[in-house]
C-alpha cells in the first residue's frame, strides 16, 4: 500500500514538474503559428541612427549652440557598437582649439542641443498606442554640469537628467507614454527630443556620449473619411442667392477623426483642385469614430461675380490635425450632375472692382488712422483672386520707414481705410456688398467691413486666419447696429484694418468687390413678404421616416433650428446659419448628429431667429 502511494505521489511530482516545459512548448507553437500577431508584432522604427557615417547633424538632427565654442559632433574616441558615437564637445565654433575627451575633457561655458527633429518635420505620434525612446550613454560630468535627454510636444521642454559619471556604455529606455514632465506623450502631432549638455563648473571631464539612438512607436493607421450621396438643390439659382449642399461624411477606419472640415468648391469640370477651382465655404464635421458618419446640410451664396457657366459642386474634407496631407485618402468627391448660375433679375451693380486696371484707388479714399501703412494694389505672395491684382492692407507707405511686402508682414499698430462711397439707396428694394477675402492675422489684429450712412461706422469684424480666398457676401438691409441702410441717400463702405498685436502675418488681402442694388418694380413686394416670424407645425405628425419643419421670415435672419429629445438633450441642429426672409423647409430623417436612426417617441424642435424663438412638440412612431 505505502509503495502504490508513493508510486502515486511521485507522479503527481513528475506532471507538476512538466507543466511549465508544457507552457513553453504551447507558447513556441502559438508563436511560430503566428496565430497572434498582435502579441509577437515589433513596434515600428521611426530612427535608427549609430552615426557610422560621420556626419552630424544632417536630416532628422538639429544642432544648436547658443553659448560657448564648442557643441555635439560624431568622433571615434568612444562607441558602443561601430566606431563612432555623438560627443557633446566635437564641434568647434570661433577657431577654438581640437579638444581630446580623454586628455581635454569638453569645455567650460558650453550649451549644446542635439535636436531629434525639426520644426518643420517633428516627430509624428499620432494614432500611436505604445513607443519609446532608447540610447547607449558613456557619461563623466563634473558636478554643477548638467546632461538632460528632453521632449517638447509644443510647451516647452521637459524630461530627465543624467547626473554624476558611469564610464561604461548602459542602454537607457524612456516610454513615450510616461516621459517626465510631459507624461503621455503618443498622441501628439509634433514632438522633438534632444540631448541638451550645459557646463558651467571648471573642472576637467570627458563628458558626455552618445550611440545607438532608436525611436519606436506602434502605429495604428490613419482615419479615412469618405464623402457620398453630395447633392444640391435646386440645380439653377441666380447669382447672390443661395442653394442648400447635403450629403454624408463616413470614417471609414478604426481611428477617430476629430477635427474635420468639408470645404465646398465649385470646379468647372469633375475633379476638385483646391488651387485652381471657386471655394465657396466650409461646413464643421463632428468628431467621427471609427466606422461612424453623419449627415450634413448647409446653405451657400452663389457668388455675385461668379461666371454664368456650369459648374460642379465638390467636396474636399480637411481632416485638420488628425491626418497628415500626404496620408489624406478618398477626401474628394464631384457631383455628376452641373450647377447653372443665372443673373439675379432687376440688380443694377453701384461698383464692380476686381482692381486689375491699375488705377487704384479710383473710386475709393484710402487713408490711415494710425501707423504709416494702408491700402494698395499689390502683385506678391497671394496674387488677385481671378487675375493678377488684388488691394493688401499694408502696401501704402506714408512714413520714412521701409515698404512692405506680403512675405515680410504688415506692420504693428496700424489702422487703415479704403473706403468708397456714398452712394444712393433711397429707391433699394435690396442692396448686398460682395468680395473675396483672404487673410492671416496675429491674434489680436482684425479686418473689419465698415458702413455709414451719415451716423458712424459699424462692421462686420474678421477675426483668424482663412489662408485662402473665401467669398463673403453681406446683406446692407441687415447690418449691425444700423439694421437696414435701404432708403438712404448717403451710404458709404470700407474696409478696415487694424494690429495692435506684436508678431509677424500676412494680412489681408481683398478682391472682387460687387456692391449692388435692386431696383423699385423688379423685387418682390413688400406687400408679399410675411409680416412676422413663425414656425410651423411639422407634416406630416406623427411620422416615419421623415418630416418637414416649415418656417417663416419677415426679413434675414441668424437661424438656428434644432431638435431635442423629451430629456431637452439636443439631438441634431438642422439649422445654424443666416437665412433669407421668406418661406423655408426643412426635413428630418429622424437621425441625430452622428446619422444614427433615433428610436420613436416624443421629440421637440425649437426654432431661433434673431430675438425671436418658438418650439413645437412631434412624434417619431415605429
């Protein structure tokens, strides 16, 4: 009996025994299988540099020294593997004396950065899950020097400092998701790293070396956004009003796509070229998770000056900051179909200026109210919208200082006028201003569209950057402070730059100027037009799938249509943007911001316009 026991004891030992060999093997079989590839994939190498070529810094480096006589460069007196490495006292500046780590040891009064990465090509760690940053470091420093690896994301450098000596080559390892000061940095658009040496203590070391620099990070992909079902409607508008773009934008990827922007363009054939075709203006897209869309629609002038030819209306979505340009993928789509603007019946233009003749001012008063810069014609940088010529705020020079040039900058503290005017709109059944704008500003610095008629100048103010041309177009029945300027006599118009803002931008650049009017017995009646705002009960209710929400308005107005859910959580706003008086629809296809389908029951839609607000209850049934 006691011999089967132990028998059977020393078995139960022998299986616990090859349980962990049991691992093993099922572990190297799963991998060789690579029936889990995710547990066995290598980080991607972003750099991989030994300095082997003895050059420094050359691209992806940055050398700078702003102390000293001496700073990092590739020698042979140390290195891990090979036979060079990167040694903070290589570099000579000012004929200084060669230096030997071993027998000169670096130099007093020194500040030295080797700069991983460039201003203007950074590290990219976007859509990274994991990284690190890994580097063989032979250091001897005096006390009261200072040797730091660094990280800046964009707010400053921070990371960690490498104190006392170690005369033997050690692999230091820094995660890129917990890097000192910074924390996590994987998710950043543009990150650089340095090794920053500082001496200020006068007694003899070597130094500081460094081999073997890597860069590593798990990259997960980009999103990818894809526009379809673009349409407009209606197919033929006439000049200065307005047609209604939809469609859906679908992120078609795993990753996020958080900053986006779908700018409509309007392209003589079917392909959409930025450069080259008519921007007509740009629609926010919500942040989009993988596999998400959603469903956009949106008003836009059909430009005064535009061409009376057909056109194709084109989407080109901006993915902002999520996507760099040369991974941006299916951004662009053109409709089949062609847009025909029509002339606006029964407009007389009062000034039509694209400023190509060479003449300006001509007809405008240019003057400054500060500073020595204003208004000119200007041939540089960005060229006129549709030819040559365009007016820049800062190319008239009334002082002794030096003339401007777009590519330098406008000037502080000036305030500048190019105003035209005053004209007739006494007999105006309406009257718009319209133009191409294009502007950089420092925050702070403003363009303004201005309008008097005899009791001060109020505007329209521009403030932040479009960095290409944007049509605007503004209605003179409808401007601040003055409400309508029709029926006056004496109405003038300007353009009005200010800075006060120290930094350097472009400015702003103005072109294709159309101030028009239309005249008694072409416009429709005031008689016809509604007397009051008022929002309809929505048709049909209940309903399913969809529903139209019709409203009216006595004049133009800043509209906002929005629908709720009966905890008052919003749901999708249907309108955001300035709207024509008169009689409007639109519909509801009972989806929410994302275009998720909304399960039935009771919903709200609350209309805003101007002072005015109303809301109304309907009913989603299954």
């Amino acid at each position: 009996m006691n011999g089967r026991s132990n028998t059977l004891k020393w078995m139960v030992i022998g299986c616990l025994l090859l349980l962990p060999l049991i691992s093993i093997f099922a572990q190297g079989s799963l991998n060789k299988g690579g029936d889990n590839p995710k547990e066995i994939m290598e980080l991607e190498t972003v750099i991989d540099q030994s300095f082997e070529a003895g050059v420094f810094p050359g691209s992806p480096w940055q050398l700078l020294t702003p102390e000293g006589n001496y700073g990092w460069g590739p020698g042979t007196a140390r290195a891990s593997d090979g036979e060079y490495s990167l040694w903070c006292a290589k570099k000579r500046y000012n004929n200084a004396e060669k230096r030997r780590p071993a027998v000169d040891g670096y130099a007093n009064g020194m500040d030295t950065w080797a700069i991983l990465g460039t201003e203007a090509d950074p590290i990219d760690l976007r859509n990274c899950v994991s990284g690190e940053l890994s580097f063989y470091l032979w250091h001897k420093i005096a006390v009261g020097d200072h040797f730091y690896v660094y990280a800046n994301p964009g707010s400053g450098w921070k990371g960690v400092e490498y104190v006392g000596q170690n005369p033997g080559w050690e692999k230091k390892t820094l995660d890129l998701a917990a890097w000192p000061g910074h924390g996590n940095l994987l998710g950043q658009a543009s990150v650089r790293f340095a090794f920053y040496f500082k001496s200020n203590a006068s007694v003899v070391a070597e130094g500081v070396f460094i081999d073997k620099v890597v860069l590593t990070r798990d990259f997960t992909g980009w999103p990818d956004l894809v526009i379809s079902n673009l349409s407009f409607s209606p197919a033929s508008q006439e000049v200065g009003e307005k047609i209604t773009i939809s469609g859906t934008i679908a992120n078609t990827e795993t990753n996020a796509a958080t900053v986006n922007e779908l700018k409509v363009y309007l392209s003589k054939d079917q392909n959409i070229d930025p450069n080259e075709d008519i921007y007509m203006n740009a629609v926010q897209v919500p942040r989009l998770e993988g596999g998400e869309s959603t469903n956009f629609s949106k008003q836009f002038f059909v430009p005064v000056s535009l061409p009376l030819e057909n056109f194709y209306v084109g989407g080109f979505v901006d993915p902002g900051n999520d996507v760099p340009e040369e991974n941006e993928n299916n951004n662009t789509y053109a409709v089949s179909s062609a847009f025909s603007p029509q002339s606006a019946a029964g407009y007389e233009d009062i000034l039509r200026d694209c400023f190509e003749t060479d003449n300006y001012p001509g007809p405008w008063e240019r003057y400054k109210e500060a500073g020595d810069y204003s208004w000119d014609e200007v041939m540089n940088n960005v060229t006129g919208y549709d030819g040559d010529y365009s007016i820049w705020c800062a190319r008239k020079n009334y002082g002794a200082g030096p003339s401007l040039v777009p590519s330098n900058g406008y000037a502080n503290d000036m305030s500048a006028w190019s105003r035209v005017g005053p004209f007739d709109l006494t007999d105006a059944e309406a009257a718009d201003i319209s133009f191409y704008m294009w502007t950089q500003q420092v925050t702070g610095d403003k363009t303004q569209v201005e309008a008097n008629f005899g009791t001060g100048w109020e505007s329209y103010e521009y403030k932040g950057d479009t960095n290409q041309w944007v049509y605007q177009q503004l209605d003179l029945s409808n401007w601040p402070v003055h409400g309508s300027l029709l029926g006056n006599n004496a109405v003038s118009i300007a353009f009005h730059f200010s800075s006060n803002a120290a930094g350097t931008a472009t400015g702003t650049y103005i072109d294709n100027v159309v101030i028009r009017k239309k005249l008694p017995g072409t416009a429709v009646q005031r008689k016809n037009m509604p007397e009051k705002f008022i929002l309809d009960q929505n048709s049909p209710n209940p309903f399913n799938p969809s529903t139209t929400i019709s409203y009216t308005l006595p004049k133009a107005a800043d509209v906002r249509l929005t629908v709720y859910n009966i905890f008052g959580q919003e749901v999708v706003t249907l309108v955001d943007e300035n709207v024509n008086a008169g009689h409007q629809t639109v519909t509801w296809d009972g989806t929410d911001h994302r275009g998720l389908q909304v399960s039935s029951g009771v919903y709200f839609y609350r209309l805003k316009a101007g002072s005015f607000t109303a809301m109304k209850k309907m009913i989603l049934v299954e």
